[in-house]
C-alpha cells in the first residue's frame, strides 16, 4: 500500500513539515447525505490514486484522494488544526465479472477541482459516505457559499439553494427539500407566538429550538441505523 504514502508525502511537501493530515475514511455500505452530516468540509483535490489488489481470490478495488481544507463548518476538534484530508475507499470485486473502466469515485476527481465533503461520525470515528464527496462543477460553484451562509441550518436554505443542491447531488435533493419545509413549518409556528402572552411566548421560545435539535438528532439516528 505504497499509494497512501505516496499521497502523504506529497501532501506534507505541499503544506510543509508539521502540517496535520486526517484520515478519513469511506463507510461503502452508508450513501450518506446533508440531512445526515456532522461536519461540512470545503477542500480543494490535491492528488488522487487507485489500484486494484488481487485478495483472498476476489479484487480489492481501492482509491485515495488527498484534498486542502478551504473551511471547516461544524464543530468538530479533530478538523480544527488539520490543513488536509486523506479520503480512503476499499471495496471487493467478484473476480469473475469484469471490472467497469469507470470504476470508483475519488479516482474522477482531479486536482485543482473545489470539492464539498459531507462527513458524519461513525463509532465516534469521522467517516464519509459513498456519496458524500461532491465535485463542484459551473453549475453548483455557488454551494460552498451557501454552505458558509446557511451550514446545517435548514430553515436558512432558500429556493434558489435547494436548485444548487439539485444540480450538486439529485439524490440528497429530495430529503433536503422534506427537511427545510418542514423546519419552515416549525419556524412559522414559532412565529405565530406573537399573538401570546409574554410568557407563553417564553415557554415556546425555549421549547421549539429543543424540539428541531431532538427531532434532527433522531432523523439522523434513524437513517443510520
């Protein structure tokens, strides 16, 4: 496995000695989405490798993609002094049926290509989906923009957001457009608090924020799962 250090070295030559590197690694099984992210990761692809291993008598199909953080949105320690990220996907290939030439993901990346990252915990370990790293093309450049402005904040996305998000990722698309009308919904509720008493409206005031933060929670955990 001479491919990741290759990587790493590159990448310390880039952004000198000392520079932190994070490993993160891919969960193949989970497709992950917006709606189930920790952490929002705005990079730029510095390299990318892949290879393909012959295991045990099936095919190891592997690839690597080093990129630069641009932004980190989300709290997360363990991203907080790192200067890159090393994504790693492995999966195995039945032997006998033939490989497609388009194979994989990071491997279509290309340096220099400004990329979203939606990362989520794993075992309390940072992971990504198998369809959790979005190459930015023309027509979604403005979806880190949008990420920095509304981040995990649903109710923030507007209609002109979700038409990038469309374009980014067709199927995240309709879970995000389930998730921001719905906390518009609660939003609107909140907002006919004014026709309340001071501590009615209090009491609500308190209690609605909990309640988008336990029912986020929960969603999350349910699609996990």
């Amino acid at each position: 496995m001479r491919w990741p250090v290759l990587l790493l070295l590159l990448m310390t030559a880039a952004l000198g000695a000392g520079s932190e590197i994070v490993e993160i690694p891919c969960t193949t099984w989970f497709e992950g989405g917006i709606t189930t992210t920790d952490v929002i990761v705005i990079a730029e692809v510095v390299q990318t490798e892949s290879e393909v291993v012959p295991l045990n008598g099936q095919m190891l199909l592997k690839e690597a993609c080093l990129v630069r953080i641009d932004k980190v949105i989300g709290n997360c320690p363990k991203l907080q002094r790192a200067k890159a990220v090393l994504l790693k996907r492995e999966y195995p290939h039945d032997p006998y049926e033939q490989i497609d030439p388009d194979w994989g993901r990071y491997r279509h990346l290309r340096p220099g290509w400004k990329t979203v990252l939606l990362v989520h915990y794993y075992e309390n370990d940072l992971a990504v989906g198998s369809d959790a790293v979005i190459g930015l093309t023309n027509d979604t450049q403005s979806l880190p923009e949008i990420l920095r402005r509304a981040g995990l904040n649903f109710s923030l996305y507007t209609d002109e957001d979700l038409v990038v998000w469309k374009a980014a990722s067709p199927r995240m698309y309709p879970d995000l457009v389930a998730r921001v009308a719905y906390e518009r919904e609660l939003l609107e509720k909140a907002r006919s608090m004014t026709g309340l008493s001071w501590g009615e409206r209090l009491l609500l005031g308190c209690v609605v924020p909990g309640l988008i933060f336990v029912v986020s929670r929960l969603l999350i955990r349910i699609k996990r799962s």
